[in-house]
C-alpha cells in the first residue's frame, strides 16, 4: 500500500491525503473526546487506488494516538469497522 501523508485540517474539520491535484478526506465532528466521521471523499480520478482504506487506516492511527474515541456515520467508514474488528476497540 501506498504511503501518503495525514494532515490533519482542523479549520475544516477533516482528515486528508494531497495526491497529485486533489484531496482525499475524512470529515468529523469533535464532541468531547469522541469524533463523529461524517463523511469520506476520494476524487473519481483517484479511484481503485486503495486511498480510502489507506485513509480509514491512518485516521484510526490518528484517533489512536491522541486517546479519542470515534462513532462512524458515514457508510464507507461503518463497513471499514465491520472488516477491521482491530478498530473497534476506538468506539465512544
């Protein structure tokens, strides 16, 4: 898998990946120590690349990291949790 860089865009509140000319992001909503993950954008001319996974992936390093916790509301991203029970133990 490709290695990209996490930014963490806190003005917009997302998560993203700059490859070539576009954003791939995560968007949230912070409530106390728990991200709400609203939505998930790759651009089509990014697609079957594998760049959500890598996304959903390093968000979860993220959200890790920093001690939160996180609710999946987007639907690419509640199936992400479902195929990768390593993730689950982030629920809040």
């Amino acid at each position: 898998m490709n290695q990209y860089t996490l930014i963490h865009n806190q003005k917009e509140n997302r998560y993203e990946f700059h490859i070539e000319a576009y954003t791939a992001y995560i968007e949230y909503e912070k409530y106390q120590d728990v991200l709400h993950l609203t939505r998930t954008i790759v651009p089509k001319e990014l697609g079957g690349r594998g760049i959500a996974k890598a996304l959903c992936i390093a968000v979860m390093k993220e959200i890790e990291t920093q001690g939160l916790k996180m609710q999946p509301k987007c639907s690419y991203i509640v199936s992400f949790v479902e195929k990768n029970p390593e993730y689950q133990q982030l629920l809040g």
